[in-house]
C-alpha cells in the first residue's frame, strides 16, 4: 500500500470516529434538553398547584367565616334550630373569573348522640347513656358491647365496665400496644381506637354520634329517628318511618318539640330526661370543599356559638374529618 492510499483510509477512519462522536453530543444534548424541560414543567406544575392550595385554603377560611356569621344571624332571629332554616340549606358559589368553585354544608352536632356523654363531668361512668348508646347500636345492627368499650376509652378510671369494657390491659396487647385515652374525645374517628371496631362499623354510625363537651344536650328538632328512639327503651315511632319524620319537619320545622315529647312519652319518664335535651344548638359542623382547576381543597370546621354572641372555629382539619 503506498503512502498516498494509506493516508486517504486514515482520513477516512477519523471523519468516521467525528461523526460518531457529533451523533453522541447531539444525542446527549437532546437528553439534557428533554430533562430540563421536563424538570421545568414539573417545577411550574408544582408551584401552580401549591398556589392553588394556598388560595383555596384562604377561600375556605373566607367561607367558613360566612358560615359563622349565617349562624350568628340565625341567633339574632330564631329561638329554634331546625333543619328548615338557612344555615342547614348546602351552598355553591362559583368563583371570580371562573376559576373554580366553593361548596358548603353546616350540620348541627347536636342532633347526634354525643359519645363524651357516656361519662359525667367528674370521669364516671354515665350508666343512662351507655344503655342510651346500645339502643343506638341495636338498631344499627351493631353489637351492643361497643358502648361499653367506649365509655371506657373516655372514663377516668382503669377498671373495665361489665361485662364487656376494656382498659388499659386490651390495649397493651395490641400492635402498636397503646393506653386508653381516659379524657372526653375531640372526634369520633377515635372509635376506631376500639379493638376490632373496624371502618365499616364506623361508616354505618358516623351519622348519628358526635364529639362534644360533656353535658351537651340533645337538639330534638334536628336529631334522626334513630337518636330520638333511643331516648326510650322499646321505642321505635320515628326509626320506622323517616320519610314521616322529614315530612313533619317540612311542614312545622321543629319536630318533635320538646313539648311533644313529654306528651308522647309522658310526664314521668320525660321528666327523667329532660335536662338532656334542647331545642337550639350551639355546636355546627362545617365542611367547605373548594375545587380550583385541578385541586381540590377541604376544610372541616367545628363551630361554637354563643347565644346571640361571636361564632368561633374551634377545631379544624384538612383533607380527613
């Protein structure tokens, strides 16, 4: 091979390694420009979704405090609470430039049986709720043991109730072991502290119990049939039949009245009972969903109101009751 050849195959052999080498930069420069760009567009999606939440969250405070203040209203003008009136209606509001939209919904807490009443101020055992508390069960078809398993988790004392309770001692052989609460509840998601309770036990009871301060009364006017019978043993007159409770509720608002309960139930067995009912409430739950493009936002608020005074949030959760 003469020198002339020899040099032209050398040439060749290193446009042949630069052309190998320009594909490879250009398909790594393609790579880092895919990357960037998809880091980018990441980046711009997550800052628009946290700007999102942040306004939807602040959207959420503005209608919870229109809530309280339909609340306060309502004081100022009814002497009942009823599930006729304006705060218990649920809203839709579009919002500007139609980004989006706000939902509300208040309910009144006390229309549910209130589970920190199955003890008394002092810690003790309240044996008129706990059997309270079973008739709500059996009607449920749930298992009446659980009112005494609940007592227990909210009493001040560390022995079991009969025949059934469980202390500390059932606890500590759970995975995590743990202690009982011994102190009222702030939610009733803590039933499900309860060995073996279970979320579909829950999802059946959740309507009809709350977690308020000891001592609540029961609001007559807006409790379900379920609630109402349970103030009685054998009673079943508005269990039966909701839709007569819901029709009577539409055409007078407060159903029954208290004065209708001391009628139906008589004098005696009313009288027993009477400091634990009211026909007003001071206790409302919120929920408030807002929905803004893609992102959804939800704020569950407890409401306190004082007679005719300021309504307050209490507690609050986001995203889980």
């Amino acid at each position: 091979m003469t020198a002339a050849a020899a040099t032209r195959r050398a040439g060749r052999r290193q446009r042949g390694v630069a052309l190998i080498t320009a594909v490879l930069i250009v398909a790594l420069a393609t790579v880092l420009a895919v990357n960037v760009a998809f880091r980018s567009m990441v980046d711009q999606r997550r800052s628009g979704t946290l700007y999102s939440l942040d306004q939807a969250f602040e959207i959420a405070l503005g209608a919870e405090a229109l809530a309280a203040d339909v609340l306060h209203r309502d004081a100022l003008q009814s002497q009942k609470d009823h599930l006729g009136e304006a705060w218990a209606q649920p809203v839709s509001l579009p919002l500007d430039d139609g980004i989006g939209v706000v939902q509300g919904q208040l309910v009144d807490l006390q229309g549910r049986f209130n589970l920190n009443n199955l003890v008394f101020a002092d810690g003790t055992t309240n044996a008129a709720a706990v059997k309270q508390f079973e008739r709500i069960l059996t009607m449920l078809g749930l298992e009446t043991d659980w009112a005494t398993k609940m007592a227990d988790w909210i009493d001040q004392n560390s022995d079991p109730g009969f025949p059934n309770g469980a202390e500390d001692s059932v606890y500590l052989a759970q995975d995590p072991p743990h202690l009982t609460a011994n102190i009222p509840i702030t939610r009733t998601s803590e039933l499900l502290n309860l060995p073996g309770f279970g979320a579909q036990r829950y999802a059946k009871l959740k309507p009809y119990v709350s977690a308020l301060p000891v001592g609540t009364p029961l609001n007559v006017c807006t409790a379900p049939g379920v609630v109402l019978d349970s103030l009685l043993e054998n009673q079943r007159q508005f269990s039966l039949d909701p839709n007569y409770l819901v029709q009577q509720r539409k055409a007078v608002g407060c159903f029954p009245t208290l004065a209708d309960l001391n009628s139906t139930m008589g004098g005696t067995a009313f009288d027993q009972i009477k400091n634990s009912l009211a026909e007003t409430t001071s206790y409302f739950g919120a929920t408030i969903w807002v929905t803004i493009g893609t992102t959804e936002f939800t704020l569950y608020s407890l409401l306190a109101r004082g007679g005719t005074g300021p309504v307050r949030p209490i507690l609050r959760s986001f995203g889980n009751e």
